[in-house]
C-alpha cells in the first residue's frame, strides 16, 4: 500500500503545496492580525544566513549599517508627490497614542525614502560628505489585501539602502553594482536561482524613482517573482527635502540618491525555486543546517553521530546532530526531508558495526554507503556539487520555459499557459502593457537581445519579458 504524500503534490495544487509547506517544515505561522506572520526558528534562520550573505557584500559595497524610526510623520510623505500617491492604498497611519489624538497622524514606515533624507539634509553640507552610503535592516509595513505567507505580507523583513551622490553617473553606477555585484551575486551563487536582470518599465517602477533595476526568478508553476530591486532617485527626494551639498566650485548642488532593498520575500522565492513534493530542498551555501548526523538507535550510535558531527564541525561544515533515538527514525528522517537539509549522515549499529554510515542526498537523490573516515573529505565536495545542480535546475526552467513572440496576444499566451516571452518592445509599447495588465500579465522587465540591461526605456532593440507574478 503506498504511502500517503506528506504535501499536496505541486501538480495538484501549487499555492496549496507551498502552504503546505511552510506548514509542516515549520518555517512560519499566519499571525494573529490578518496579513501578519510569524517566523519559526527554522524560517528565521534562513533569514539569518541571508542576512549574514547580503550584510558582507552591501558592506563590501561600502555602505553602513544604521537605524531609523518606525514612525514617520504623515506630512513628511506628502513632499514627493509620486511617493505618496504609490503607497497611500498601503500605508499604515496611527492618529492616536497614549490615550489621546495626535496632534499630527504618524505613519508605519513602508519604506524610508522620506525619513532618511530629513536626516541627509542634516548630514550633508559639502562635497566631502559623500558619497554617504546607509542601509539598514528593519520591518517595514504595507497594508496587504490578499496576503501569502513569506510573499506578500503587510509586515515584513528587509534591508533597505540609501545613498547620496555627486553626481547623476555616480549614483547610476552605484545603484547598478548593488543591482549586479550585490543582489545578483548573492542569489545566483548562494540561492541558487537564476535570476534575470532588467529594467522596470515606468509603468512598474518605485514611486519617485527614475529608474528601477528588478532581478526577477521563475518560480516553480512559471510564474515570475520581483526578488529585489535597486532604484536611481534622481534629485526627486533631494528637492522635495532640500538635501543640497556644496560642490568644489562652490556652488549648492542637490545630491543625487540611490535606494535599494531585498526582504524576507526571498524565503518564499527559495520554497517555490527548489521545493519538491517531498519539501524544501535548502541550497547548501545558504543552510544553516547543512548537514544532519542522525543516530538510528543505541548509545554506541548516538555516541558515534556526537564524534561525527565534531569531524564535520572541524572541517568547516555547519551540522546538527539528531540524537533522539525515542523518536521514531522515519518519522524524524521525514521531518529533516521536509527541511530541506542538504545531507543526512544515519549511523545505527549495523553501520558502527561495518565502519560505515548511510548517506542521503536530499538536492540530487540517492543514499549510499561510506567509511566513516572518508565523511570529511566527501561531504564538502558532495555540497558543492549540490549547490550546482539547483542552480543548473533553474537556469534550465527559466530557458525551457520561456518563449520568442512577435505577437502582444502570443506573449499573453504563453504567459497565461505558466510562462514568460520575451517580445520587441517597440511591438508592445505602453498600450500593449496595459492591455496585457488587464489579463493579469505584467511586463516584468526589459531586456536588451544579449541578456543585459537597457540604458534606457526605449533603447533601440529593447525586448519586454512578461509574465504571470506573484
């Protein structure tokens, strides 16, 4: 008689199997205000080790880690016009505080823009104070109407850069290298998705920016998923908040800014690039737990799993061990498959007694044999080699999965039947976005023919890539 699915299979019922998910491998809960969630220890760290992979390279990047208040007076919104307009469905506004009205309503933070150059202002004073480069890592609030755990959420993780500039260049170079050689990096080479860079169209980019770099990643079911983006300001905000700096000629300037921010969205960008119908399947640059050494039962294997791990440890491998021996082994085995553990190490008295132990490979399949002493010099390898195949799964979805059209309707298609297309922008156009908007198709960014970003919205030769999004 076969087993009964842990999940509801992804071919069944997707949104159904990632809830399923995040459920039973125990990343996170629906909160108790709608919209809200709480993040699990196992969940949260996942976000930790993104932290740790994003915080070394946006440092890298030069940029300081600071703080800025949740609260944000209402009329510090209403200075950038576009700003205000694009988040007020959004925004979270609090009129009264202890026991009585506020003279001035204050808003949730959804985004910083505003507050942070009220304090830029303050900051700069001539050439030699830039460029000032800050992020920070903070919650932030948008009032979600169709929430999904992880996706969209009207409370969530994130960091958010902003940086001042000289000049237009400088920050157009530096919003490009976080865009590049921060966000790309990053979830090329840690979560293993392979992600697309383009430009937003001005129908999709941030509210009060000129222009919008997006990383986009195909999902499991073909639909597309905005994983970061980094934004050139302009002067927009330095006009609306006077943030002026005095230049070597000695005239007053205003400074131009950057803004950037990748969040706790990524989670569920990793469940739907790599889960299975058996669960997450965690890449191993990221895991926090990238190996599980599991004692099947007897002292001599929980004995055995404690020296192993320490090998492991030693070796630089991040591992836990498993030595609940009063659980059931399968029903633990099933649980660290539902987490996504890279690889599990199983050590029970026929394995003590051979000098061997069973290893499982959760990302490429397959369990086997090996001597106990060789452990150290083979799981590395095999990780590294893991690391590989997810992210080679991805490119070939995204490739499989993603047509050539000439045609608004073909594009809507192909979109509509679980993928994207790429298509001329110079066909599309502006009407043509808004035409395929009504059928719930979106442009998620423009390409130029050689895979890389255009300088502009028009740029001769530019391709639009559409899809259905999360």
């Amino acid at each position: 008689m076969a087993k009964a699915p842990v999940l509801t299979p992804q071919s069944d019922d997707f949104p159904r199997w990632y809830q399923d998910l995040i459920t039973k491998a125990e990343l996170a809960d629906n909160g108790p205000v709608r919209g809200t969630m709480v993040i699990r220890p196992y969940g949260y760290a996942l976000w930790e080790r993104m932290q740790q992979e994003l915080d070394a390279r946006i440092k890298a990047a030069g940029a300081q880690n600071a703080y800025f208040p949740l609260f944000i007076p209402q009329s510090y919104l209403t200075r950038e016009a576009e700003h205000v307009e694009g988040f007020a469905p959004e925004l979270a506004v609090v009129t009264h505080g202890g026991g009585k009205e506020l003279d001035e309503p204050v808003v949730v933070r959804p985004t910083s823009e505003t507050i942070i150059n009220d304090y830029f202002a303050k900051w700069v004073q001539s050439y030699r104070d830039l460029p000032l480069l800050i992020n920070q890592w903070a919650n932030v609030v948008r009032w979600e109407m169709r929430p999904r755990v992880f996706l969209r959420t009207t409370e969530f993780l994130w960091q958010e850069g902003h940086t001042a500039h000289a000049t237009q260049e400088e920050a157009r170079d530096y919003a490009a290298h976080i865009h590049r050689d921060v966000y790309a990096d990053f979830m090329v080479n840690v979560l293993g998705i392979d992600v697309l860079l383009g430009r937003k169209t001005p129908r999709e980019r941030f509210a009060g920016a000129i222009n919008t770099l997006t990383l986009e990643g195909m999902m499991g079911d073909g639909k597309a998923l905005q994983m970061g983006t980094s934004h050139e300001l302009g002067t927009n905000f330095a006009r609306a908040f006077h943030t002026r700096y005095l230049s070597k000629e000695g005239q007053q300037e205003f400074v131009w800014q950057t803004s950037w921010g990748a969040s706790t969205r990524m989670i569920g960008g990793l469940i739907m690039s790599h889960g299975d119908d058996d669960g997450l399947r965690v890449p191993p640059r990221l895991a926090a737990v990238q190996v599980v050494v599991m004692a099947i039962k007897g002292d001599e294997s929980v004995a055995a799993v404690h020296e192993i791990g320490d090998r492991l440890r030693a070796a630089g491998v991040r591992v836990q061990v498993d030595d609940r021996i009063d659980t059931p082994f399968g029903r633990r085995a099933v649980d660290w498959e539902l987490k996504g553990v890279p690889v599990r190490v199983e050590v029970g008295p026929r394995d003590l007694a051979a000098g061997t132990a069973m290893l499982v490979r959760r990302i490429s399949g397959g369990k086997e044999p090996v001597h106990i002493d060789t452990l150290t010099a083979r799981v590395p390898a095999l990780l590294d080699e893991d690391q590989g195949v997810l992210l080679r799964q991805s490119r070939e979805r995204r490739e499989s999965r993603t047509s050539d059209v000439t045609a608004i309707e073909d594009a809507a298609q192909a979109a509509l039947a679980g993928g994207w297309a790429r298509i001329p922008w110079s066909v599309l156009g502006r009407d043509g976005e808004a035409a395929l908007a009504e059928r719930g198709v979106s442009v998620r960014c423009l390409i130029t023919e050689d895979g890389s970003v255009p300088a502009e919205d028009d740029a001769p030769g530019t391709l639009a890539v559409v899809g259905r999004a999360y």
